[in-house]
C-alpha cells in the first residue's frame, strides 16, 4: 500500500499525503484490504483546525520509525471529521464506551478489519511517554500484540459493545412532565451549572455554548410575555455575553470568536476560529441587541460579520470553515503581543488608552506575552483616563487600526477553504438576523448570495450536498445540514423575502422528511435511508458545540407549517419532539435545542405577514421586529414577483390597497383581518 491522500479534497487530508505513513481515505478500497490482511484499522479523526493534530502528526505521523510500525501492522485510515461527522459521531460515541471518558481530537481509535467495531481508542498520544499516556510507537506495538494474542476476547467486547450502541437508540417515551414544568427545569439546571463570578458554564475549558444561552434568553422572553418577569434568566445571559465580548476568546483586533477559552476567566483562548461558532454567535448578540443598545455587543457583532466577510468569505459566495490556530508551528503566535511591540506601533495617548482596556498594564497571560482583552469596561477606562467619549472613541480606532495592519505583516494561520453546506447555513442564519437589527443591508447581501451559493452548488435537485472545494462538491448532507441550512433560509425570508428562497426551503423540507425521518418511532436519523452501513445509526438529541439537528429541524418545521398552512411539517415536529421527550425530561439541560421547538410548539408562533410593494414595506417590517420577540414570526412579502403564498392569505388586494402596504396577524393557521395603515399595526404589535 502506499499514501493515497493526495486525491482528496479535504485541506486537513492533504496535510497528511507528504506523511511516510501509507494513509488511505475512508472507503471500500481501504476497508477491504483491512479485511483482505486481517490488519486491524488504525483510524485518525481530526481537522485542519485542530492544534493537538497537528502535534501528533509532527510528532508521530512524520516521524519514520513509528510510520514503518503503523505500516506494517495495522490499515491506516485518515477522516476529516467535517467532511465525514457521521464517522465522527459513531466513533467519539464508542470511544466514550470505551474509555468512560469524552473524546476530543485528534481521535485515534483501532477497529477489528471484519465487524468495523474498536477494540481500543484514545485521542492525543505523545510520541514518548508523558503527561501519563504511553508513547504512540510502543502502543502500537502492545495493541499489536493484544489483537495477535487475544482476538477471541476483542471480538466479544466488540460484540457487546454493538449490543450496548443498539440499545442506545431512544424511543418514544410518555411525558412525565407538564410542558411548563419541563422547560422551567431546564432553567434551573443551567443555572445550577452557571458561573456565577464570570459567565458561562462548567469550569475549564469553557465553550461558549450558545444554543445554551439563548434557551435562557428565551425563558427570559417568554416569562416576559406571560407576566413572570425571570430577571436571573437574562442576567445569565447578559454576563455571559459581556464577558465572551470582553475576554480573550474575542479577537479584539481582527474580530470573531475562538472555539473556546482554556481558563474559567475567558482570557486565553484555543486559537482556532470555527465558521459555525461565528454563525451561532453573531445571531445570539443580535438577539440580545434586539432588547436595547450595548455598545459592547455591537462591536463585538459588528467587528464579527467584518472578520468574516473579509477572511472567511469564498469569492463564489461562500464561507470557508475554519481559521487555524497555528502559525509557524506555535499555537496563537499571529494573536499574541509583546508590550513593547504595541508601545512602538502607537502614539503615546493611543498606547495609554491600549494598555488600560486591553490589560497591557496587567501580568503576561500567554507564554510572557499578551492575550488582548478587555480588564474592565469602556465607561470605566474612558473616566479613569479622563477623556472625552469621542475622543477616546477615535484613539480606540486609529490604535486598532495600526495593530491590524502591523499583525497583518505576520504569518497568517491557514484556513480551511472547504465550504460545508451546514455551516454556512449558520452564518446565512447570523448574518441576516443581525443584518436586520443592526441595519446592516451589505449582511443580508452577503446571507442571500450564500443562500444562493447553496442552491447553486451544494443542491442537485435531488438531494443536498455537504461539502465544495475548487469547483468540486461532493459527499450526500447529513442531517445537520438540512436542518442549518433550512434555518438559514427561514431567517433570511424573515428579513428579506425571496421566491426562490421560499422555495428552495420548501425544497430542502420535503426532502430531508424523505429521507431522514424515522417513520415508525419519529425524529431524525444522522445519516439518509441509503447511506453506507456504519456499527451505529444515530439519532441525536443532546445538544453538542453545535445544536443537534432534530432540535433544528423541529423548530424550522413548526414555523414552516404555520407560514405555509402545510400540517405535514407540523405532524413531524410533533413526532420528533415525542420520540425525544423521554430524553428531555431526563437532561433537560442538555436538550435546550428541543425545548425551543417545544417552546413554540406549546406557544404557537404569532405569524406576522406584511404584504406591499417591495420598496414601502420597510417601516412595518421594522416595526413588527422591535423587540425580542421570539414567538413572533415576521414576513414581508412583495405584491410583485411571488407565486407561492400562504393558502390562508387573500390571493387578491383591493385596487386601493395595491399601492400601499397591508398585514395580516396570523395564528393557528387564522389571520386577522388586512391592516391598512401602520398606526393600526403599531397597536396590534403591542
């Protein structure tokens, strides 16, 4: 056998094809040498983002003694866990069965060539022994031996580990709870594992977990509307933003989020920047924006669409998915500073005002240098230095713009330029929401022309496609990119309709019911009815660094089935959110994407529909949208240009309506009668 990456599209694969180990794709040709052999599969996971996989490989992958043992003794597997989650998923899960432990990445687990199942797993191992891991030659060598010596043994824990997946598979169960008592218990698990002092949840490394905050940001609301008035839900939220916006994992000087911060205090990040944490987070600070001005947050956003509409950004229309955290071989190198290295680029008034906010003046955070972030607030540091607001505001600016252009002239991390179909779906959701709160029109361009680059490249008319590279799309979506695409769409037509979008959704609906919904049990399987046979077939619930895709979809359906009166949508988030309660009820906080859904399942969704000639409908869209207000669904759709309405609207304006706009308030599939002049839909908006 020999190295057969170099015919892959993946970016993190093709970093591996110079390895002197004979890597090989996931695909029949490599699993039947395996079983031709009966060489056990050595199977690595990982991502080009990934900092630990990219010291394993430099430690171990190219180094040549270990790939002469990993050559001779076992089928060595590459996986892009981005291109391939479905392999992920599985085998993350198995390593958890194995081990008792979490996975993570680089994952690097060893299959029996004839059942596929691991017999062992671990994630990161040195090449020498440290930090109480074996050294990954040496292991080799033991496991080896294990599957030479004791294969009876390893088959039948392979067969009860298979008899342990298949029992994992949920199914209905009956509600134990009242709708309301359930979502109340998810509000007050998460606030038992909330960091009181510094936001967030759990200890370290903290993740920004956004499907989490915004399930508080929504109890908060819907306390609101029915007279609770849950002030702690929406302090949890507001600390949590505050300090993700003022910490570390924020770059301050190029803008975007880092995966996560490796410190309870959010000051030093893992450098990577994920495409999808960007999406999830640009729309959850556009929430919070919705309730009121925060200059904080509006940076925060703002400098976020920027980072990706500057880097991320393929010239097809695309996003690409990850920013790495490497440069030269070091972890965070591009992001960190000197103190001397900013006094010298900045002026003396500039560098006083840098060294105040972003903590210049404070211990080194970051291997004798500095992490940026902010130590305090804005109003705080502007009164301590006793400048004017504007003032402070412009040297804040031009000391910004000099660090940006001086760490431009470092080498900049490597980006993963394959664009996944789910992903983008996230940030099309990001960008028009918060292209709408914040006025920003260039952002919903951006989302529609993504939108577009979906349809156009990642669709076949048939099916959706997960991933693009040059020109070449490839591999069936999964579930998660139905669901995050279909998000994306439903938020784009919220704030700036268009046929082709509606019916793209429509499109995407009907195919992802086809051929991903469990019929006889409800909810959604990962992977589609045809897909290649794997030793487990997920259905995920639990929310992840990424909401799971039944909670996605059964949200998306709900408000599908209402804007197009189509019951078939609404039966299905029915279904799916019946096979889950069992597993809400028993983690309730962690299934915060599925109590969303069942939120506006218990509380049908306002639809509100604006209908008037494109250019005069903006007020009442504005209007309808003041506020967070996440039982209200707004749609303005043009008298010109659109076929395909909700059936329950009045295919006919009168002649002397056609020229200005008019709404409907719709619920359970009911509307209001038209209204006809905007200080009529002030008051029905409340």
């Amino acid at each position: 056998m020999s190295n057969r990456l170099n015919g892959q599209t993946s970016p993190y694969l093709l970093q591996h094809a110079d390895n002197p180990v004979d890597w090989q794709p996931w695909d029949e040709g490599a699993l039947k040498s395996a079983r031709d052999s009966q060489k056990p599969i050595l199977l690595s996971i990982g991502y080009s983002a990934c900092h630990w996989c990219h010291v394993m490989a430099h430690e171990s992958f190219e180094d040549e003694p270990t790939a002469r043992v990993m050559n001779q003794h076992f089928v060595n597997i590459k996986v892009d866990r981005e291109e391939r989650p479905d392999l992920d998923k599985v085998y993350q899960l198995a390593h958890q069965l194995l081990t008792q432990n979490t996975g993570g990445w680089p994952l690097t687990m060893f299959l029996d060539p004839d059942t596929l199942v691991p017999f062992f797993g671990g994630t990161y191992f040195p090449r020498t022994p440290q930090y109480g891991l074996p050294g990954f030659a040496d292991l080799l060598m033991r496991v080896h031996t294990a599957f030479a010596e004791q294969r009876d043994e390893l088959t039948a824990q392979g067969q009860k580990m298979s008899e342990v997946l298949e029992r994992l598979v949920l199914v209905p169960a009956e509600a134990q709870l009242e709708d309301e008592a359930l979502l109340s218990s998810a509000r007050d698990a998460l606030e038992k594992q909330y960091d009181q002092q510094h936001g967030g949840f759990g200890n370290t490394p903290k993740f920004p977990m956004p499907t989490t905050v915004e399930r508080l940001l929504r109890h908060w609301a819907f306390s609101n509307l029915h007279g609770e008035r849950d002030r702690g839900a929406l302090d949890m939220v507001m600390l949590t933003l505050t300090a993700m916006a003022r910490g570390g994992i924020f770059d301050h000087i190029g803008g975007g989020f880092c995966r996560y911060a490796v410190d309870r205090q959010w000051q030093v990040p893992h450098f990577e920047k994920m495409l999808y944490d960007n999406g999830l987070l640009l729309k959850l600070y556009a929430d919070a924006l919705a309730i009121g001005p925060d200059a904080l947050f509006e940076s925060a956003a703002k400098e976020t669409a920027a980072w990706l509409l500057r880097e991320m950004r393929d010239a097809n229309g695309g996003f690409y998915s990850a920013m790495d955290a490497d440069t030269e071989g070091e972890e965070g190198k591009f992001y960190a500073w000197r103190r001397e290295q900013a006094r010298r680029l900045l002026n003396e008034d500039e560098y006083l005002l840098v060294e105040t906010l972003y903590g210049l003046d404070k211990p080194a955070n970051f291997d004798s240098k500095w992490v940026l972030r902010r130590t305090d607030s804005w109003r705080s540091v502007v009164h301590r230095l006793s400048l004017d607001e504007v003032e402070a505001s412009a040297l804040l600016a031009s000391a910004k713009e000099k660090l940006f252009e001086a760490r431009e002239t470092r080498t900049r991390p490597a980006i993963d330029r394959k664009v996944l179909a789910g992903w983008n779906g996230l940030v099309i959701a990001g960008l028009a929401h918060a292209g709408q709160v914040l006025h920003e029109p260039a952002w919903v361009d951006a989302a529609e022309q993504a939108a577009d680059f979906c349809r156009d490249h990642l669709w076949n008319g048939e099916r959706l496609l997960a991933t693009w590279k040059d020109g070449t799309s490839q591999t069936a979506a999964y579930l998660d990119d139905y669901a995050y695409v279909l998000m994306g769409l439903l938020e784009l037509l919220r704030v700036r309709w268009r046929e082709e979008t509606a019916r793209f959704a429509l499109q995407l609906a009907d195919t992802v019911i086809e051929r991903f919904e469990d019929s006889d049990n409800g909810g959604f399987f990962f992977t589609e009815h045809d897909h290649e046979q794997l030793i487990h077939r997920p259905k995920p619930s639990n929310d992840d660094a990424l909401p799971p895709g039944n909670g996605v979809l059964a949200s998306v359906l709900l408000s599908l089935g209402h804007l197009f009166a189509e019951q078939r949508y609404l039966d299905t988030a029915d279904r799916t959110l019946a096979w889950a309660r069992g597993a809400m009820e028993q983690a309730p906080a962690q299934h915060c994407a599925l109590l969303s859904a069942l939120e506006s399942h218990l509380y049908a969704p306002e639809t509100v529909i604006i209908r008037g000639p494109e250019e005069n409908m903006q007020a009442w869209l504005e209007m309808a949208n003041k506020g967070y207000k996440p039982w209200r669904d707004v749609y303005a759709i043009p008298y010109e240009g659109v076929t395909r309405l909700p059936p329950y609207l009045p295919r006919l304006v009168s002649a002397d309506v056609q020229n200005k706009p008019v709404a409907y308030v719709c619920r359970e599939l009911s509307c209001s009668l038209p209204i006809e002049t905007l200080e009529d839909f002030e008051e029905a908006m409340g």
